[in-house]
C-alpha cells in the first residue's frame, strides 16, 4: 500500500529561516540598483551553504501547527539535503536531477525528478538562475541599521506560496517566511551558518535503507 510521505505535503515548510512579514517594506530609489537586482547580487554570491535551524508553522490564526530542528546542506543551483530531528524525523536530498524524501516514521522513500522552479520548491532561490527573479515576482526591499530585508510576492497564480520574505546580515541569509495560501506561515532560522566553503558530494546521493517501501515516480528524462 503507498502512502503519501508527510514530507512532501509540507515541503515549502523545510526550505530554510524565516524573516517577519509585519517589517515595513518598501521599494528602494537610492541610487544602488532595484530591490530585484540588489537581491539578484545577493544571491549570485552564494555557492553553497550549510546551518543549523529551527523551524515553526503557524496558521491563519497564529496557532502553532508543528515546530522543528534540524540541518542543512546545499550547493548551487540545485542541490541538497535537508534533516530534521526526532519526532519528526526526515530527510529530503537532491543531487540537482532526482529529488529523495524520505520519511523515517512511515518506512518510505519517494523519489521525483526535483522540479527546477523557484515557485515550486523555494529553496532553489539560493541557487537558481537569479536573474529571472524580476520575471516571476515583484521584489521590494527594507534595509535597517543591520539587516536587509526582501519581500517577493509571485506575479503569476501558480506558485505554491502568497510572498517569500528572506533577511540577509553582512551578505549572508538568516532568515525567510513563507505565506502560502492557506495563511499558513512558516518562519525558520538558520544558525551556524557557514557560506561558501567546499561540501563533499556524499552529501547530495541517498541510498534508502534496507527494508524501505521505495516508491520511485521519476518520469523518464528525454534529451
């Protein structure tokens, strides 16, 4: 019998920090760039990245949904890992073509062909091709004696989420919120972060454990 593996009903709650929704955001018209190519900078800088975090979702009413801990891996443009402690113990890995989610309660892996979309899988904002920000979202931008602040809201109606809003202190990410659109807000922190220092491939190869229900829905990949 398949079951769906939580994992992937709640991935946009494991792409990384959060940053507060209610800081005021505003366009920027000081002479540096748009708030899109400011951010644009930003992210090209970074190569690969690994952190501590901690992750909360609260609904449209402000209760809290699920709160987790964990660690993070990832090296441009797409690939991954992503571990969450106990009681919710689960990995989701990418080696930049195939997508793993494993969850360690159901016994299941579920493997995809990783969907190379921002609007779809957030985390490959670090990574991506950020000069096509500015094409799928209109970016805004606050800045206050420390920290920079971005609000990007998707421009099309297929997006997974309302507005990502992602926080940088001295060029490195320490926080994104996500709204998607139930209300739901996903807010987690990255501690510990180190950026741009070499990560050993193993990182991005999964091998399920013996025993697994492996479930692979990769469609085939034509050249």
């Amino acid at each position: 019998m398949r079951h769906r593996s939580k994992i992937n009903d709640s991935l946009l709650s494991f792409v990384l920090l959060a940053t507060l929704l209610s800081i005021p955001v505003a366009a920027s018209d000081d002479g540096t760039g748009s708030p899109g190519e400011r951010l644009n900078t930003l992210l090209s800088s970074i190569k690969t990245i690994r952190a501590s975090f901690s992750q909360i979702t609260h609904d449209s009413g402000n209760r809290s949904l699920q709160e987790n801990q964990g660690r993070l891996w990832f090296e441009g443009p797409a690939k991954f890992l992503i571990e969450t402690d106990p009681p919710f113990a689960q990995l989701l890995v990418s080696d930049g073509n195939s997508f793993w989610s494993y969850d360690e309660d159901l016994l299941q892996v579920v493997i995809r062909n990783l969907e190379h979309d921002i609007k779809q899988v957030p985390i490959l904002l670090l990574g991506g091709d950020a000069g096509k920000l500015t094409d799928d979202f209109d970016v805004s931008y606050f800045q206050d004696e420390r920290v920079e602040y971005y609000l990007l809201v998707p421009k099309g109606t297929d997006s997974l989420f309302e507005s990502l809003s992602i926080e940088f202190l001295e060029q490195a990410p320490l926080a994104i919120t996500i709204v998607d659109g139930l209300g739901q807000r996903t807010r987690i922190e990255l501690d510990e972060v180190t950026v741009n220092e070499t990560i050993e491939s193993s990182r991005f190869q999964f091998e399920p454990p013996p025993g697994v229900d492996v479930i692979d829905d990769r469609a085939p990949v034509h050249n």
